[in-house]
C-alpha cells in the first residue's frame, strides 16, 4: 500500500534513532565518567587543605532571627505535621551551611510534633 511523505520520514526517522541508541548510549557513558573524574579531581584539590571544617570556620553568623511558631500543630492532620518536620529539618541544615547563618528558634514545640520528631529523628535534641 502507499505511503504518504509524511509516514515515509516518520519511519526514517525512527528507523536511524534505532540505529544511533548505541552512539548516544556511549556518549552519555562517557559525559558520566567524564563528570565523574571532574568531581574527583575536585574533591581532592579540596582535600588540599580546604576541607569543610576550615571553611565552617569562616563562617560570620547573622544577627538575624528565624523563628518558627508550632504552636498550631493541634490544628494539622498527622501528614502536615510530618511536612512541617522535613520543612524544620531541611531549614536548619540549609542554615548549618551557610554562610551568614540565621538563629533559629522553635518556639510552642509540643504535641503532634514533638512526638513525631521523637519517633522519626531523636538527633533534633543537639539542635540547641
């Protein structure tokens, strides 16, 4: 039967993305290992006397503060609750790295969530 123009380049198109799958396969094997020895060359020259101890060093902490009310954790389902947690976790690890790190406060903390900070991550009593 008849194939109109359109059909016949869809087939050729398709036709040579099968016949490159192993090109462009090889060529995303080696951007990952090039990438790979870029992050190790570099890991290494920090390594040099640049580590992350020294840097933390450096660090000019803010006169800024952070201050997150839980008090209102009655009012959540369980699910908001364990958001409002990974969002507190994420805000004082993001705060560590800094470079003007803020201080952070939780004021209210209690109930629904300190019970699921207890059960989920007992290190957030260091938090202080």
């Amino acid at each position: 039967e008849p194939m109109s123009k359109r059909q016949r380049k869809k087939l050729l198109k398709q036709k040579q993305w099968e016949e490159q799958k192993d090109l462009r396969r090889q060529k995303r094997k080696e951007k990952r290992q090039k990438r790979k020895l870029e992050r190790q060359s570099k890991s290494d020259s920090n390594n040099e006397g640049n580590d992350s101890k020294r840097m933390r060093r450096e660090v000019v902490p803010s006169m800024l503060r952070l201050i997150v009310d839980c008090s209102f954790d009655d009012l959540m389902v369980l699910k908001d609750v364990k958001k409002l947690h990974k969002q507190i976790q994420r805000c004082y690890a993001e705060n560590r790295k800094a470079f003007h790190p803020v201080q952070f406060y939780l004021t209210s903390h209690g109930g629904q969530l300190k019970r699921n900070m207890n059960e989920n991550d007992k290190g957030w009593v260091n938090w202080k």
